[in-house]
C-alpha cells in the first residue's frame, strides 16, 4: 500500500472517531406557527435538537414519541463506528493491499445496510399511526424524506446529513480512492512483471 494512502485511512480513522461525537443527520421542519423552525438531530447514540416539541405535536396526528431508548441502533451504532475507526488505523498500520478492499466492501455493505435501516425506520414512524388520534386525515401518512423536501399537511420536512454524515461521506470517498489507487497499483504492476518476461 502506498504511504499516500496509509496517512488517508489515518486521518479517516480520526474523522470516523470523531463522528460517534457529532450529529449524524437532521430533520428540520418549518410551518406558519413554528417561524424559527424546529429540528430533529440524530447522533450515534441519542437524539437532541426540539425532540418534546415535535412529540407534542406528533401525538395529535397519532405518530409515536421519539425516544431513544426505543432504538437498538443507539445503543449499537457508536461500537460500529467505533470498529470501523479501528479497522481503518489497523489496515493503514498493516499496510496490505487485500485489506483496503476487504475494509472497503465492509463499509460500503455498512452503509447500504444504515441507510436501509433508517428508511424502515422513518417508514414505521410515518404509516404506524394512533387510530385514536385527535387529528386523523383519511390516507395520509407523515413518513419523513430520507434526504431532500417533503410537504406533510403545513408542515415542510427537510431531512439532510449533519456534520457528522458529511464527514462519514467524505471517509467513504477517500476510501473508495484508495481501493481504485491500489487497484490500479496492482494491475500496473502485473502488467510490468508480465513484460519483463
């Protein structure tokens, strides 16, 4: 591996350290009566940002409070991420090619799999309403976007990584740059063994 991208997957390791700290996404969203706004802030392990207002006025449509002892993702996803910011510095420190690629299809799998699991999360959120609700509105769900603008009733959601998923991006690009460089590292020099024969 070259000591490019062994100082690459170093400074990944940091950043992936330092995103069990920050938040990970956000959901704000703004109406008439609300002229600041309100947010929602996901981190590793909990949730911040004006989470009792948006469950006050979530229990008039019928959705579920937001707490975070009800998700098993905050009690697992720092100890993810954590391995992760682990394996990084063991692959830089080992220097072997076959654990860039194996840590890569590992993170991007990782990925998949959260992005997943954050749909099915915001999906139950939206459709699994109180059918004793004070405000019911016939074949209307609240499902939040996954990332981007959604209207729901007077309420605009826009949902977006925080700081904490930027940087997670970031280490899955720069990662994805190391995989390709060694990649074509790998096949140069098989190609030049070949015609020294």
């Amino acid at each position: 591996m070259t000591s490019a991208n062994r100082i690459i997957l170093i400074v990944c390791s940091l950043a992936l350290a330092a995103v069990i700290f920050l938040p990970i996404w956000r959901i704000e969203l703004d109406a008439a009566q609300y002229p600041e706004g309100l947010e929602l802030k996901i981190y590793s392990n909990k949730l911040a940002g004006n989470v009792e207002i948006i469950n006050g006025l979530n229990h008039y449509i019928g959705m579920k409070t937001l707490h975070a002892d009800d998700f098993i993702e905050f009690t697992v996803l720092p100890y993810i991420i954590g391995f992760f910011a682990l394996s990084f510095l063991a692959v830089a420190i080992s220097g072997k090619r076959k654990w860039v690629y194996v840590l890569f299809a590992a993170f991007l799998l990782f990925g998949i799999v959260a992005m997943v699991d954050f749909y099915r999360w915001l999906y139950d959120y939206g459709h699994d309403l109180d059918p004793n609700a004070p405000i019911i509105v016939p074949g209307m769900a609240y499902q939040p976007p996954l990332i981007g603008f959604k209207q729901l009733l007077n309420f605009g959601a826009f949902s977006i990584p925080d700081i904490g998923g930027w940087t997670f991006i970031a280490v899955g690009v720069l990662l994805a740059y190391c995989t390709a460089r060694e990649i074509w590292l790998s096949k140069k020099n098989t190609s030049n063994e070949k015609h020294q024969f």
